[in-house]
C-alpha cells in the first residue's frame, strides 16, 4: 500500500478524474470538508468520513468550495509513487510537458479520463 496526507486550500483541486486498473483509493477526511467524484456521483464528506473508490472507477477529489481539507490517502496495491509525484512537481513549475504525464500513466496505475460531471460540479 502506499499513504499520503494532503491539505488543501479553500476549494482546491486534489487531483483531476482519472481511474486505477488494479487499486482501491481510499480517502479519509481529517479535518474539513472534501468534495469527491466516484464514478458517476460526486459525494462530499467531513472530517471523520472515510470514503473508498474501488479499481477501474472514474474519482477526483478536491476541497469543497469555501472549504479547506485535510485528508489521509491509501492506496492498495500500493504504487512507487515518487518518481510520479517529482514529475507532477516538473509540470507545475514547466519543466516538463503534458505528453510525459500521459505516457507514464501506465507505470502509476493513473490513467486520466474526462468527467463532465466533475468540470461541471467544480465550476460552480
């Protein structure tokens, strides 16, 4: 398995709907209040929910609007997630390029897939 804690800011993204062919993502809500998108549903939990995606379903997470989260993530079979995690941190700051993202989704178990439900519901 592999665990994270993140914080996030009043309203922010966590991470943009995407799917694990072989993990479950569990998120556990510390403190706040976390907008999540399982599948075809966008469920919000406080502190003290626990939520799990099971594998080959659609998620995104992100703080709800006017919110701040703070939140404990497991995922099982855990991943090597570093290397994914200084290339998500090279995109950020334009060191590196989208396409690199893409092709790495295979090796992280993350592959990326459009939600209108979820662009909809964080537009808001």
């Amino acid at each position: 398995m592999s665990a994270q804690r993140i914080t996030l800011a009043d309203g922010a993204d966590g991470a943009t709907p995407h799917h694990h062919e072989t993990a479950s993502e569990l998120f556990f809500v510390l403190d706040g209040t976390l907008q999540v998108l399982s599948g075809e549903e966008v469920i919000t939990a406080g502190k003290g929910d626990l939520l799990v995606v099971p594998p080959l379903t659609a998620h995104a997470f992100g703080a709800a609007p006017g919110h701040d989260a703070d939140l404990l993530i497991v995922i099982t079979p855990g991943v090597e997630r570093f290397d994914y995690f200084r290339l998500l941190g090279r995109l950020a700051a334009g060191e590196d390029v989208f396409a690199e993202l893409l092709e790495s989704q295979e090796r992280f178990d993350n592959h990326f897939l459009d939600s209108p439900l979820w662009t909809q519901t964080r537009a808001r």
